[in-house]
C-alpha cells in the first residue's frame, strides 16, 4: 500500500513539475516576475507578432497590407500548416519577415508528455526551416502555456521563449477590427509585444479578417504615440 502511494504521489509530482511554467500564462504573474518571456522590449518599439499561420485565403492579405504599411512582423507559424502551404511560408520569409515557431500541432503542451511534446518541436522547426531556408530563433507555444517539457524542448533547439504583453483577442467569434483594437490599445505599453493571427484553423472561422482590419487604425496608434514597429529581432529583449 505504502509503495502505491509513493507511485502515486511521485507520478502527481512529475505532473506537477511538468505543468508548473502553466502559471506564467497568467498575465499578471508573467509581466511583473518575468518581463522577458512577456515579449517587452524597447520603450519605443512594438513587436508585431502572428500566430497559427501561414494560411492560403488570409495570409496573403496581412503581408500585402503589412507593405503598404512598411511594417516587418514575426510570424509563429505551426509545422502543419506550413506542410499544407510551403511555398506561402517561403514567401513570408521572402518579404522580409521573421519566421518562428509555433508548434508543430496546435495543441497544449501542458497536456501531453516531455517526449510528445519534443517530437512535436523538433518536427515544426524541420519543416519551417525547410520551407523557408531559415532557421527560426523563437518560439511561442500553442494557447501561450508552457510546461516543463517545452521549455526544455525549446532549449535543445536553440529557441528562445516568448509569449506577449498585448493582444487583440482576435480569435472570437465576437472579434471586430474595433474590438481588436480596443484590446491591443488596453494592453498597449511601452516595449509591448503585440499578439494577432493571420489564420483561423483555431479561431472562429473568418475571425482574421477582424485582425487584418485593425491594423490601420493600429498604425495611427502607433504614430500618435511615437512607436516603430518590427519584429522580435529588432526589439531589444533581454536574455531570459
């Protein structure tokens, strides 16, 4: 009985270990004890980030308008959906854009194994890589929540961590281009890492459209404030 227990309590403990970094999801844990893995940066600099791409009917749309604006971005794309889109994957990274990695599957790492978990980013940085003929050098996990194993992971890759200090909750079905801005100006501060998507595999279907849509009214923002923007390459993050 005793070493059942014993099983038990150390099969709970690695558990524990393991969905530990999960707390860093929570907004006001992460930017007050780890402002790095938030994504803040410069004071006069914002890093424009995309999740879940590329994807074939929206991704085209973002970098056309992110031309017309003269904005460069980091795309966290996902291994799956750059193996259905190689060559829109190739043509972010053409444009001058920052490819990095997203996962390979979107799902969260909390609830799958240190092992699941590696297999799934040592293939996504292949097929990126691959794709694009660039290696990335970030990665943000699925839902934003970290375990144990995808922060090792992401060690054995040569990947530094990001999450993000604002975001447009883009994602919902509800989303508009004035709610998406709303939300990124409520969490608008100054070296702010700003989180969008330019796909919808996991967002309410059309949901993009509500992210593309708020990037002009972005850009004025932006300019009001004195802000450049870039992708994470260009923002001054410290070492985590």
């Amino acid at each position: 009985m005793r070493a059942s227990l014993w099983v038990a309590g150390g099969a709970l403990g690695a558990a524990a270990v393991h969905a530990l970094p999960a707390l860093t999801n929570i907004d006001v844990v992460r930017r007050h004890t780890l402002p790095a893995l938030s994504g803040v940066g410069a004071p006069g600099h914002v890093a424009l980030t995309f999740d879940d791409g590329p994807q074939a009917d929206s991704t085209p749309a973002f970098l056309e308008t992110l031309d017309r604006l003269g904005w460069r971005a980091t795309f966290f794309m996902l291994g799956s959906m750059v193996e259905q889109a190689p060559g829109l994957a190739a043509e972010v990274a053409a444009a001058g854009h920052e490819v990095a990695v997203h996962g390979h599957l979107h799902r969260s790492q909390v609830l799958r194994g240190p092992r699941a978990v590696s297999r799934d980013l040592a293939r996504a940085v292949d097929v990126i890589t691959d794709a694009t003929a660039t290696r990335p050098t970030w990665f943000r996990p699925p839902y934003g929540t970290l375990a144990a194993g995808s922060v090792l992971a992401a060690r054995r890759q040569g990947l530094r961590t990001v999450l993000w200090s604002a975001w447009g909750r883009d994602w919902r079905a509800q989303a508009t281009p004035a709610t998406v801005f709303a939300d990124v100006r409520r969490g608008l501060t100054p070296g702010a890492t700003v989180l969008l998507h330019d796909s919808d595999c996991t967002s309410a279907p059309g949901a993009w459209r509500s992210a593309l849509g708020s990037l002009d009214p972005l850009a004025e923002l932006f300019a009001e404030r004195g802000l450049t923007v870039g992708p994470l390459a260009e923002h001054g993050l410290a070492v985590a």
